[in-house]
C-alpha cells in the first residue's frame, strides 16, 4: 500500500516535470526563452517538495505532499511563468493560502517532534501556539528570501514596497492563527478528521 501510494507521489511530480518541459520549449520557441529561468526554479523546487516528501520530517505526508504541488502550480508556474501575478490580489491570494499550508506544516512538525503520550499531557493550546509562531517565522523568512532573489537576480517579487512586504508577512501570520484555531479545538479533544488523517500519515512513518 505505501508502495502504491509512493508511486502516486512520484507520478505527479513526473507529470509536473513534463508540464514544465513542454513550457520551456515553447518558451524558447515563441518568447526567445523570456521565461526559461523561471521555469528552472520551479522544476528545481518541485524537485525539493518530492524530495522533502521521501527524505524529512514530512515523508509519507501525502495530504500536504499534494498541497504543495498544487501551490506550487499556483505560485510559480501560473504566476511567475505565465503572468498571473498581473491579476489583481492573486499574490494576496497566494500569501493567504501560504499561511495555511506554512501552518499545516508547522503542525506536522509538531507532531514528528512529539508522540501521543505527550500530546495529551500537554496544554491544548501549546500546539496552537506552535503553530502560530511557526508560521509568523515562516512568513517573514520567506520575506527575506524573496528579497534576496530580488536583489541577487533582478526580480520584483516583493515590488521593491515595503508596504506589500508588510501585508504579505500579514495574510501569512493572520491564516495562521485562523489555522491554529482548529488545531486547538482537536487538541481539546474534539474529532476533526483531517487532522487526524495528517497525524495517522505522519505517525505511520516515524
């Protein structure tokens, strides 16, 4: 069964790789390869998400493994190969949808980091606030990281605005904290079958 479920994974990271080939040549075709480096660090990112699926913390995560390919096709692919950050808010809508998945994340990295005895003698509200200060960190590194490939490579992600930065560091502490909200309810006890999926895919692989 996790052999299947493995190949699965691997499939879709396969099938994304052809996407981005066929992309390329027709970038190099039709827009003199206007979009060819972007198009590289997107592969070279989904590369990371399937790695970090089979290799850390989040191996076996199939949940958020399909997640963040699928944010990945939204936030680089459609929006830094085709141009979607031209529609107006798209990249509000891409830093809002972060913050849940950089909370999910920090979940899932509280969950390797504990076990179930520990779990229940804790406060429930510890693993809220893990995961709120998880994604308020995970907000502003990726500031920084976007400011420094704009400054190493001559992008604009960040719109050289200090405002957009701040708004952006915003939508991912405030999705956070609305992420943490049901984290907190399950850790009262209350049966939320999503999280309990998330931490059966991450018990079964410690």
């Amino acid at each position: 069964m996790k052999e299947k479920r493995s190949n699965r994974e691997l499939m879709v990271a396969i099938i994304f790789t052809v996407i981005l080939i066929v992309t390329a040549i027709y970038d190099f075709l039709a827009r003199d390869g206007e979009k060819l480096f972007r198009i590289g660090l997107t592969f070279i990112t989904v590369i990371l998400v399937y790695l970090s699926f089979i290799k850390t913390f989040l191996k076996g995560a199939t949940t958020i493994y399909y997640i963040n390919m699928f944010f990945v096709f939204l936030s680089m692919y459609l929006a830094s190969v085709w141009n979607f950050y031209s529609i107006t808010n798209y990249d509000k809508f891409l830093h809002l949808l972060s913050g849940a998945i950089i909370a999910i994340i920090g979940y899932i990295l509280f969950i390797y980091l504990t076990n179930y005895v520990s779990r229940k003698e804790m406060n429930p509200l510890t693993p809220a606030i893990f995961v709120i200060l998880f994604a308020t960190a995970a907000a502003g590194v990726w500031e920084i990281w976007e400011f420094t490939t704009d400054s190493l490579f001559g992008l604009s992600a960040q719109n050289n605005s200090l405002n957009d930065t701040m708004w952006d560091i915003i939508c991912g502490t405030v999705v956070g904290i609305i992420t943490a909200i049901p984290i907190y309810i399950h850790s009262k006890g209350r049966d939320i079958k999503i999280i309990n999926k998330i931490i059966n895919e991450i018990e079964d692989n410690k």
